[in-house]
C-alpha cells in the first residue's frame, strides 16, 4: 500500500537517504532498522512530508504524496509518531490527544469520540492523568501519549521512530505488544523504526536494514533476525 | 482618598488598553513567531476607517464594528501577504545565519509600520483629528456628588474584561483555540497532527489585528487621532507584554493593569514628566528579577 522507489532525501552535502527503494505491505509490521545516522528518521520524516526529497517517488494507495504537506499527509491516513517521544508538554494529556482528531471532528463527532475511549481503554494510565499536563508525564506515558494522538487520527498507517528511545525494558515490551496487538486485531499496517533490532524483528513480518542511507537487505523479519553474519556486519553485534 | 480613587480608576481604564495591546503582541509572538511592531499601525489605520465612517454619518457602533472587522482582515492579509512569503524557507537560505533569518519580519513590520502611517496621511490628512467616545467623559455623578471615574472608563473596563474572557474562553475551550495554542507551542507535532497552521497563523494575526483595533478605538477619544498618535501606546503595549512575560497571554494582561497602573498613580501623585523613567524603573526590575517576565517561562518541561 506504500511503494517507496528510488528516494533520496538530502541535507545540503549530506545524502541522508540514497536511493531508497521499499514497500510497506497491507495490515503488517515492517520494521526498518539500522545503525544511528544510517537514515531511518529521514526516511519517516520524508514520508510524513517534513523533509522534501531531492529524488524519486512515494505512492500512497495509488497516489503520489511527493511534496505534500504533513498536515494532508495525516489527513490522507499517514500519522507519524516522531523520534523522542513527541508531546506538547505544555498541554494537558487529553488536550494532546485531541489535537489529533481536530480536523475531523467536525466530519464525524462520534468517532472522535470512540477513538478517545478506545486509547483511554489501550493505555489506562493516560486516563488517570488526562488533566495533568503532559511535561509531568514520564517517558514512558509520553510515548504513549504520542501514540496515542496519532491514532485519534484513524491511520490506515503508523508511522513509528523509536518508540523504545529511553525507556526501560519492560516499557518497551509494553508498547512494543500494544502496538502489536493493533496491528493483528484492527489490520493497521505499521511502519516501526527501531535501533533495538532483536525486539523490532521479534514482532516484524518484514525487514529492511538501512545502512548509510542505504537498503542493505529486505527480507521476512526472522530470515534477518537469523542472519548473524549481517548483524555482525551492520549492528555491531 | 479621592486622588486615590481618581488614579485608580483612570489607571484601570488605561491599563484594561494595554493588556489588550500587549495581548495582540504576545498572540502574534506565539502564533507566528513575529514582534509585530506594525499592530498599532493597524490599529491607527481601521481607528481612521471607523472615523470617517462616522464622519459620513453613520453611528458609532457602524464605526466600531467595521474597524475591529478590517482590523482583522489587514493583520490576516500582512500576514497572507507578506510575512508568509517572508518565513518561506527556500527563499530566505540566502541569508546564512539563523539570527538574520529571524530579523527578517521584525524589519518587515516596521517598514509595514511606515507604509501604513504614511498611507493614513495621504489618504486623511496628517493633522489630528477628534474621536468619538461612545459614552460621556465627565465624571460620573451620584445624587449630585461627582464620582472618581467617568462612563467611558466604565465602558473600556467592562469591554476589555468582557474581551478577555471571550478570548480565554475561545483558546481553551474549542478546537481552533487548541490548534492555534498546538501551532504556538510546537510546529511540527501540531503540523504532525493534521493541524493547517498556516491558516491557524493567519488567525493569529486577525485576532490581533481585531483585539489592537478595539485598543485604538478605546484610546483615542483621550488623545486624539494622527497617524503616529499610537506610537507611544505600542511602546507601553510592548513593556507590558515584556514585564508579564512575552510567552504568556495572561502575563501580557496582567503586564498591561501593572503599567496602566503604575502610569496613572506617577501621574496622579508626582508628575506626568516623571511616566517614563518609572515605566524604565518597572521594566528593569521586573528584567532583573524574573528576565522572563512575571508570568513568563513557568512551562513544566521536563528535559
Ligand atoms: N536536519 C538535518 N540537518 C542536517 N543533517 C541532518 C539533519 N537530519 C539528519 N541529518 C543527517 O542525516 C543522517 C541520517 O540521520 P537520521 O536522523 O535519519 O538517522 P537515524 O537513522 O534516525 O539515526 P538514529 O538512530 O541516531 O536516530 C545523519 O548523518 C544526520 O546527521
Ligand atoms: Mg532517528
């Protein structure tokens, strides 16, 4: 449902993203992983429209979204959930979240407000804090805050940069699973960045390894997580 | 006892104009990253529209609402026009370091400044002219003893209160108000989350346009009207907003009651020669004490 071809995104002299060529299949997890600095933040971001890329093409469900702005790209069905936990923390909890159904709430105000229960239903402890302002959140609530207001959105696609950034193992196999849950319960297609390859492959269909800005391979997630010599090779272990 | 009330009042009345003047700054500062140093020129200009509306008698409340209304239009149009175009990243990558960047539109809205003030004179004229005000400005007088304060001051007061709480309400409670407080805070996750803040910044600049406007319409009873005759209230707007606190709106009113205040009792008890260096006195103490203002930077990041 997301053809990615020939994408090259760069930042005056530095070529972030080389050719990218990839695709992200329907109601599946595919994960891209790889060293820092290797270009996985700049391919999100170039999807979501906050990077304008000097070369090839991104087609969404049929249509090209090449040079559209971030705000049509989450209307189109796109949400992104940024690198380093993205709140505001000046707002309150439920303010966050809903400023990600705000441009739809006048199209179907019910559904804003299912959506509202069903991620107070997906993570309790953000339904304890609602009014609390987000900056007193911990890094785990935040991440789950972020998640949170990307899917008030109703994607048809996740986009997510690390959400494991900082947080302890066992936050992370928390989120880790919600998100896997979705994925297998509602059939959202989800795009995972990830540096912790093990878990981001333990819960993937598909893998793509970036290096330099790069694909390196592109393969069923426990082929890749097999692979030891790639690993070796690539993440250093 | 009096004297005191007299200074009171008349410095409630004044300050209720700065917080709105300060208001309009901060609103723009936030919303679009911009010290507007063309609001009062906006103002001066739909303050002149209303004025000769009424000249070519229509009634004053025609005038009053006509000028908030452009008032809006010309601060959604500066910024549609003008300041967009202006923040356009590809353009401005000419200009190699970031602090030039971020001169760009502070030197734009002082030449709009310039453009407008000598545009008002072209078309009326640059000698001063009256202003109506809506409601007497003698003293108001119970059972034949003549009170502190006059209609008018009453009038400013209950608008400007009546103003403010319209705006709180309107930033807290419905959607656009959250979009446009999400597009202040932070660009990108609002962006992120569908949110047009283009639009959500050109409203920015009408508010402010809207809220500098019915600033001028309430001063200029008391000081007639020319093309610069709001330079000096931009001045004490801008301290206003400063002192409370240039990232908060509820600092900006408050920062506008302090200064109407402190102008009222300096002029009431020592003299009006002795305003501006204890406007000075306000703002450095204030600078030193908090350098973000009363009520600026309280923010609960936590890094
Ligand atoms: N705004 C920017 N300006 C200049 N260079 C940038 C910018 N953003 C990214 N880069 C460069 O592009 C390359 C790829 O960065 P990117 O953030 O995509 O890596 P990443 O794979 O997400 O790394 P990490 O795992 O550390 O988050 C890096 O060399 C980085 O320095
Ligand atoms: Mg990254």
């Amino acid at each position: 449902m997301l053809e990615i071809n020939s994408l090259t995104t760069s930042f005056g002299s530095v070529v972030a993203l080389d050719g990218v060529s990839m695709s992200v299949q329907e109601s599946k997890i595919t994960t891209v992983i790889g060293a820092n600095g290797a270009g996985k933040s700049t391919l999100l971001r170039t999807i979501s429209g906050l990077e304008h890329p000097a070369k090839g093409s991104i087609t969404w469900d049929g249509k090209s979204i090449i040079g559209w702005k971030p705000e049509d790209v989450v209307r189109a069905g796109i949400a992104h959930v940024p690198e380093g936990h993205a709140v505001i923390s000046e707002l309150s909890v439920e303010e966050n979240i809903n400023m990600g159904s705000l441009f739809r709430r006048r199209v179907n105000k019910k559904d804003v407000a299912a959506a509202l229960e069903e991620t107070y239903h997906l993570f309790p402890r953000l339904q304890e804090r609602r009014k609390q302002l987000a900056g007193t959140l911990s890094g785990g609530e935040r991440q789950m805050l972020a998640i949170s207001r990307a899917l008030v959105s109703r994607p048809k696609l996740l986009l997510l940069d690390e959400p494991s950034l900082g947080l302890a193992p066992l936050v992370v196999e928390q989120i880790i699973d919600c998100v896997n849950t979705l994925c297998r319960s509602t059939g959202l297609t989800v795009l995972l960045v990830e540096q912790n390859a093990n878990t981001a492959l333990g819960v993937a269909d598909h893998g793509v390894l970036l290096a330099l800005g790069k694909v390196v391979a592109d393969r069923p997630a426990a082929e890749l997580k097999a692979d030891s010599s790639l690993r070796a090779a690539y993440l250093g272990y | 006892m009096d004297t005191f009330l007299a200074a009171l009042f008349s410095g409630t009345s004044r300050g209720a104009i700065y917080a709105l003047v300060a208001l309009g700054l901060v609103i723009v500062w936030r919303g679009a990253g911009v010290v507007n140093f063309a609001q009062m020129g906006q103002a001066m200009f739909s303050t002149y529209i209303a004025s000769a509306l009424i000249q070519n008698g229509n009634s004053y409340w025609v005038g009053f609402f006509v000028a908030l209304f452009a008032g809006s239009i010309l601060g959604a149009l500066l910024d549609i026009l003008i300041m967009r175009p202006l923040s356009n990243k590809k353009k401005t990558e000419l200009l190699s370091s970031e602090s030039m960047r971020a001169a760009v539109p502070v030197i734009a809205s002082l030449g709009i400044l310039g453009a407008l003030q000598a545009l008002a004179g072209i078309i009326w004229a640059a000698e001063e002219r009256g202003f109506p005000a809506p409601a007497p400005q003698e003293g108001f007088s119970v059972a034949s003893s003549i009170m502190p304060f006059t209609s008018f001051d009453l009038f400013v007061i209950s608008i400007v209160a009546a103003t403010l709480v319209m705006t709180t309400l309107f930033f807290k409670r419905t959607g656009v108000g959250l979009a446009m407080r999400a597009t202040a805070l932070n660009q990108e996750v609002a962006r992120l989350s569908g949110i047009r803040t283009n639009f959500t910044r050109a409203l920015s600049w009408a508010i402010s346009g809207a809220a500098s406007s019915l600033a001028g319409l309430l001063i200029t009873p008391t000081s007639n009207l020319s093309p610069n005759t709001l330079d000096l209230v931009l001045i004490i707007g801008f301290t206003a907003a400063v002192v409370g606190g240039l990232d908060s709106p509820a600092g900006a009113v408050l920062g506008g009651f302090i200064l109407g205040l402190v102008i009222s009792f300096v002029t009431f008890y020592l003299s009006p020669e002795d305003v501006f260096i204890s406007i000075l006195g306000v703002l450095l103490v204030v600078l030193i004490v908090k350098p973000r203002g009363i009520l600026g930077g309280k923010d609960a990041r936590r890094v």
